[in-house]
C-alpha cells in the first residue's frame, strides 16, 4: 500500500495544486488533438483555440454551480466544488454557443472534440489523484492508497463524514488505505480515447464520435461509481453520478442513431476557412 501526499507548489502567496496543473494539461492536450484533427481534415485550426476558451470558461462555472446546487449557496466561495457533471454540462453549452456564433454546425463541434474529451478527463482524474480527491472506499488491495492530507483525510473520521463507519472503538485518527479510484477512470478513459481517436474519420455520419463518447463516458462513471466513497446513495444504493451517467448513456445512444441518419456534415464557411472569420480566398489548411 501506498501513502500519497498533496502536490503543491507554493509561490509566496500563489499555491499551484496538482489538480490546477493537471486540469490546464487536460485543456491543452484536448486543444492540441483538436488542432491535429482539423489539420487532418483540411479544416481551420483556429478553431480549435475557440473550442478552448469557451470550455474553459463555461466548464469552470458549470462545474462551481453544479457544487452550489447540490450544497447550497454557501458552497459558491468554498475553495472546492468543480464537480465534472457541471463542468460538462456548462462546457460544452458554452462550446455549442461558441460553435453557432461561428456557424459552425453542432455536428462538427461534436466530432471534433470527442477524443479530446476523454483525453482531457483522464488526465484530470490524475490531478484528483494528486490531491487525494473523489477517492473510494476503504480497501485492503495491494495497489491501495492512503490520503492523510487528502480532501478529506482517509482517516476514521474523514471517511465518516461520507457515511463510512470504521469498527467500533477504532481511533478517529486512524489512517485507512482506499481504492484509488480516481486512477481506474484514467485507465478507463485512456482506453476509450484510443477507441475513438482510431475511430475519428469513420463515415459514419457527422457527430456520431460524440455519441460514442457519450456511451463510454456514462458506461465507466457508473461502474466506477460501485467503489467510490459517496454520501449521495439513493434507491438501491445508487448514486446521483450513476443516474445522470445512464442518462449520458442513454443519450449517446440516440444521438448516434440521429447522426448516422443524417450524414456528413457540411462544415460551413468558418472551419473551411472562409469569409466567416478564417483564411483568405477560401483556402484550407493542410496537415
């Protein structure tokens, strides 16, 4: 077993958290696969940088306010609470409204960042890692950690407040080791970035990619969801996560079907690089 500490980074009054690192490397590995894809394509890879800003902003604030409705408004100055489901939800709201100001049809805005995706939230999860966050219940695996600075502590007490009991007469201090199971989603995810990025330029019609993600996405969060330490079960012993992950599911399903109905895609005039904001004449961008 394995005992992890914070990754911090102190600059005078700046503290650089493993999580804040890790989630900036999500941001720019999912732009750069952005870029190489359109590259590919023959498209403008410009608009890989607009796909950027708009998640990064809509994603934080989604994220925050996804934490404040399930904790209340106190919860809006805490230091926590980028919840994923909320950065999800605001990111990619904030991606479709960025995509329509261009005139760039939902369909591509779908495709294209589908690997990135997966990509973005593998690498994400190690910076949860990293800070000994959204960990599992306690575990006495080999490969098991323990977080005695983690958020919270993996100690009697800390794992208590999520509704764990430690035997009875077991000190509060007590350090447990638990299933890293922030971990296993990168594993996880990895795999399903290296499906769909394969996957990429099958015609199966346009944003079907994202369907797929969907699926994978969903698929993993609720099996996941089995060994994470939560204080959220419902009926059945089930989690919020893994009723909004069947939802995803759900969704990618259908929204494959929809897509391989409709077909390719035109990009429009902006990822052509035409005179809605890309390269001169009309020319393509080749890589």
């Amino acid at each position: 077993m394995t005992t992890v500490y914070p990754f911090i980074i102190r600059i005078g009054p700046l503290e650089i958290t493993g999580y804040g690192i890790m989630m900036m490397v999500g941001f720019l590995m999912g732009g750069w696969l952005i870029d190489k894809d359109l590259r590919r394509r023959g498209l403008h890879p410009e608009f890989a940088a607009d796909i950027v800003v708009a998640a990064v902003i809509g994603g934080i604030v989604g994220a925050k306010l996804w934490y404040v409705a399930l904790h209340g408004p106190e919860a809006l100055f805490s230091r926590g609470g980028l919840v994923w489901y909320g950065g999800f939800v605001g990111g990619t709201l904030a991606v479709i409204i960025q995509g329509w100001l261009k005139k760039v049809p939902f369909q591509w805005n779908a495709q294209l960042v589908a690997p990135a995706l997966a990509a973005a939230y593998a690498l994400g999860r190690v910076g949860c890692f990293m800070v000994g966050d959204d960990y599992g219940v306690p575990s006495t695996l080999p490969w098991a950690v323990k977080f005695p600075q983690g958020l919270p502590p993996t100690t009697a007490a800390g794992l208590a407040s999520f509704g764990w009991q430690a035997p009875p007469g077991t000190d509060p201090t007590t350090l447990f080791a638990v299933h890293p199971t922030m971990l296993y989603e990168t594993v996880l995810m990895t795999i399903a970035f290296m499906v769909l990025w394969s996957l990429r330029m099958r015609p199966q019609g346009t944003g079907w990619l994202f369907g797929l993600y969907l699926v994978f996405a969903g698929a993993e969060r609720f099996a996941v969801e089995f060994l994470r330490l939560k204080d959220d079960r419902f009926l059945a012993g089930f989690t919020v996560a893994q009723l909004t992950s069947v939802l995803l599911v759900l969704t990618g399903i259908g929204l494959i079907g929809v897509c391989r109905r409709m077909g390719e895609a035109d990009p429009g005039a902006y990822l052509k690089g035409g005179k809605a904001g890309g390269l001169p004449g009309g020319q393509t961008v080749r890589g």
